[in-house]
C-alpha cells in the first residue's frame, strides 16, 4: 500500500507466471551409424507445478530409421506408450 498526501493507493497483486514445460534431449552417441545402439532420453522441466505442466503429455516422433529395442517401463508418474507403426 501506498500513501500519497491524504489518499491510500493499494498496488493490484502481480499475475503469477503460468509455468512453462520443456524438453531435455540427450543421446548415448553423438552420431549413430546403421546397427549401432544408443540410449536415448528425454527429460522433462517445469519452471513451476501450475496446471499448464500437471498431467503434459509429450510426444516425440523417431525417425523409421530408428528400431526401437527396449523401453522403460510405466510408473506412476509416467507413462510411456510406442507405436510401431507411427514412431511415436
């Protein structure tokens, strides 16, 4: 609150930031050749625990070069789904 002359002036409380998601990607190999195996991981960032990150879904789509060969498994805080047939 501000005071001015006789006048009390309050401020409007400040919007809080919605939260933003990102994507970290990281790769076993810098560069894969035709039969190598690589790790591929993909971590996800919140700037915050709004809603906009609650419940994100993410997709990443693989190249068809790309054979899939093993995945982690489900949990509760995630789940991971592969479809073959669309590379996601």
């Amino acid at each position: 609150m501000l005071l001015t002359g006789l006048s009390a002036v309050t401020a409007a409380p400040e919007a809080a930031a919605a939260s933003t998601l990102g994507i970290d990607k990281t790769a076993s190999l810098a560069t894969a050749q035709p039969g190598d195996e690589f790790r591929y991981v993909l971590v996800p960032r919140c700037s915050g625990l709004t809603e906009s990150c609650v419940n994100a879904v993410v997709t990443d789509v693989l190249p068809p070069e790309v054979q899939v060969t093993a995945l982690p498994n489900s949990n509760a805080d995630r789940l991971v789904a592969y479809d073959p047939a669309t590379g996601g």
